[in-house]
C-alpha cells in the first residue's frame, strides 16, 4: 500500500504538468470540432427507384445539418459536402393510396466530417405506378385563311402510346398535332410534334408520347364553291330470302358541300359510309357518317340518318287456266271461242310460288245468255294475298245454241174419188 501511495506523489509536480496539459490539448479539440449547423439547402437524391414506379412529386432539399469537423475542414464546408438520398427499392405504388414514407440518409463526402443532425429526417414520397395506353392521333388545324377551303386532315400514324403515371395517362384522350394553313393557300404536309390533352383540350403533363410526331396532309384550294347535292345511301348485303329493298331514305335528304369548283362539277351526290341489311326482314335505320370524296367539305358535322325499307319480294306468275260455265242452262249447249286464258297474278314471290292452275278458278258467267253471239268478260278468282295482273283474252266469245225443236209429222194424203164411165 506504501508502495502505490509511494509511486503516486513522487515526483507528483511533473505528473501534475502532464495531467494539466492532457486536459488543455483536449479542450482545444473539443473547441476545434465543436458542432456546427450549415444553413444552405441540400437535394434528397431517389435511389433504386424500380422502372414501374413514378415519382409524382419533386422531393424536397435537406436543411439544418448539424456537424462537427476540424477548423480546416469546417472551413471548406458547401453544398457539395453533404449528399442526401432515400431508398425506393422496395417502395410499392399501390399500398398506402400512393404515399410511401421513407429514411432520409446524410452523408459527409469528406470522413473528418460527422454529420450529427438534420432536417427532415423522414419524408412522405407520392408514387404511381406507370402504365402504357394506346390514344388516336387529331389534327387541330386552327381557323382557315378567308377565301380558302381545305380538305379533312390525314395523318399517320392514326395511334400513339402514351406513358406515364397512371394518374396522368389515364386522362390522356388524345395526342394533338397543331398545325397552322397559310394564307398563301400552300398544302400541309409536315411532321408535327404531338402534344397530350385530356377532354377539355388541356396538356397533360409528366407523360411520354411514343412516337413524339405524326406526318400531317392537307390539301388547301383557294377556288371554293357551293353545291346543294343529295345524299345516297350505301347498303351492303342481300335481305332475307323471299324479301327485298323497297325503297331507301335520308335525313337529311341534301348536303351542302364546299370544294374546288372543277370537283363540285363532277358530283351527282354525297355517298354515306355503308349499312349492312344482311338477312334484314324488316326496315333498317341507322345513322352513318358521310363520306365525301377528297377535296370536298361538309357543312353537316352529324351523321345522316339512313332508312332502308324492307318487305317481302315481289314478282309475277302466268299460269294457263281452263274456264268454268258459271250459270250454265242445261236446256242449251255453249260453245267457247277459247278453251283457256293465260292469268298473270302478281304479289309475294313466296306466295306464287304455292300457286298453280288448280289454287284459283277463271269462270264466265252465261246465266242470263240467250241463244245466239255473245262476247262475256273473264272473270278470275283471286287468291288471297295475290292481285290479278292480267288475263288473256279477257273477253271470249260464247255461242249459245238452243236444241232444235222436234218436227210434227205430216197427215197421209186423202185419196181422190174416181169418176165412173
């Protein structure tokens, strides 16, 4: 014990010196590495962020960062020193209705510097999943230069895939190509850059369209006429056996139409795009779009109304038929001058097909003729459903012929008296 208490005070003052300046190089680096704050803002950087993921929202900077680093190193501190990140590798777009919080990370890019604070240490990060729809390709053409007409725009491709948050995409109806007709009169052909709008017209931000152009074409004339043409309908297929087109009708009956007048003067009428009235057993309506040749416009925007009357097929049979005595007198004999007519009926072709010489009867009426020359109408009994076309000869001669009356025989003669000598 004597020993240690021995070791402990000898030469006490020089340990004393040392413990002292151990204690004063120690506060001079606690001094030196004190913590300070850098007030300058630093961008949180997404990593791993997986292709099906979209971030919707910028991320914000970091702020306040609290650290401590020798005098020299302190002294050099910018925003190039500190690094923010958040890891999105296992972030899924579809929990959480789309908002993921996720650990802000700080680094120091120089190790004598240890970051000790910061600001926000967790962030709410607002994700999509992305998603590919398909959209039709217009034209916007703008307002015409007076004085000239042009026709409907073609362009291709006719389709565009649009990319992005699904948020986003899903209001995508359409990639516009805007393109602008001179007043020179010169025709457009171009490639225009496409822009994606939703159904009020407006662009729609954060989506990729693929391909980014389209090619537009539209003829311009400057020679613009009117003409009031007809429509025509168009119709396709054949109706149910047995029936037929009856007749046909639009409404709007007319268009106006506008064009070169070298193209206007070759028109007779406006054809509508076709109505199918394959197998049709009654009317067809339908409304179709116009479909106007190159170069011509349209005043009517809205499509025609198309009807196509349908009902059974009509034709006619002519048959060969024998005569009835109708009211004949068994006391008189008659004589014809034709045995048959020929009896054309007319009506559904269904319905003559069932008809022969024995389904009607062809009859002249001989009750009130006397003996003698007459000439009678024919008179043929209809089927029901059927009308009588014609017949032939549709009047016939008719011999009436009374039996002869029977003679009364003659008295014997009476002998002559003699006379005597």
């Amino acid at each position: 014990m004597r020993t240690a208490v021995d070791f402990v005070v000898r030469n006490w003052p020089l340990k004393l010196a040392a413990i002292l300046l151990a204690v004063a190089l120690y506060a001079g680096v606690v001094v030196s590495q004190s913590a300070r704050t850098w007030p300058g803002r630093v961008p949180i950087e997404a990593l791993n962020q997986p292709t099906s993921v979209f971030v919707l929202e910028a991320l914000p900077d970091v702020t306040a960062i609290r650290y401590l680093a020798p005098v020299d190193a302190a002294n050099r501190i910018s925003s190039a020193s500190f690094t923010a990140s958040v890891d999105l590798g296992g972030v899924d777009p579809r929990s959480a209705d789309g908002f993921v919080t996720v650990p802000v990370v700080v680094t120091a890019t120089d190790p004598r510097v240890q970051v000790v604070d910061y600001a926000p240490q967790r962030i709410q990060v607002r994700v999509d999943p992305l998603v590919d729809v398909t959209v039709p390709v217009e034209v916007d053409r703008g307002t015409l230069p007076e004085g000239l007409i042009a026709t409907d725009p073609g362009v291709e491709p006719a389709t565009v895939s649009v990319t992005g948050p699904k948020s986003q995409a899903t209001q995508v109806v359409a990639a516009l190509a805007r393109v602008r007709v001179q007043p020179a009169g010169l025709d457009v052909d171009q490639q225009v850059d496409l822009v994606p709008v939703d159904a009020r017209g407006a662009e729609v931000a954060q989506v990729d369209v693929s391909p980014p152009s389209a090619r537009v074409r539209i003829g311009v004339s400057s020679q613009s006429t009117t003409r009031t043409l007809p429509v025509a309908p168009v119709l396709r297929g054949e109706p149910a056996n047995g029936y037929e087109v009856t007749g046909t009708s639009t409404d709007p009956a007319v268009v106006t139409v506008h064009g070169d007048a070298a193209t206007l003067a070759g028109l007779t009428s406006i054809p509508t795009k076709p109505v199918s009235i394959q197998g049709a057993k009654e009317d067809v309506v339908r409304k179709v779009a116009l479909v106007p040749p190159s170069g011509v416009t349209l005043d009517l925007e809205t499509p025609v109304a198309v009807t196509a009357a349908i009902g059974p097929r009509e034709g006619t049979r002519t048959l060969t038929s024998g005569i009835v005595l109708d009211g004949a007198s068994a006391d008189l004999t008659y004589a014809l001058g034709s045995g048959s007519v020929l009896v054309t009926l007319g009506g559904p072709v269904a319905s003559l097909d069932a008809v022969d010489a024995g389904s009607f009867t062809v009859r002249v009426d001989v009750a009130d003729l006397a003996s003698g020359s007459h000439v009678v109408p024919v008179i043929v009994d209809v089927p029901d459903g059927l009308t009588l076309v014609s017949v032939s000869p549709a009047r016939i001669a008719v011999e009436v012929i009374a039996p002869a009356p029977t003679p009364t025989p003659s008295p014997p003669p009476t002998a002559e008296p003699s006379l005597g000598p």
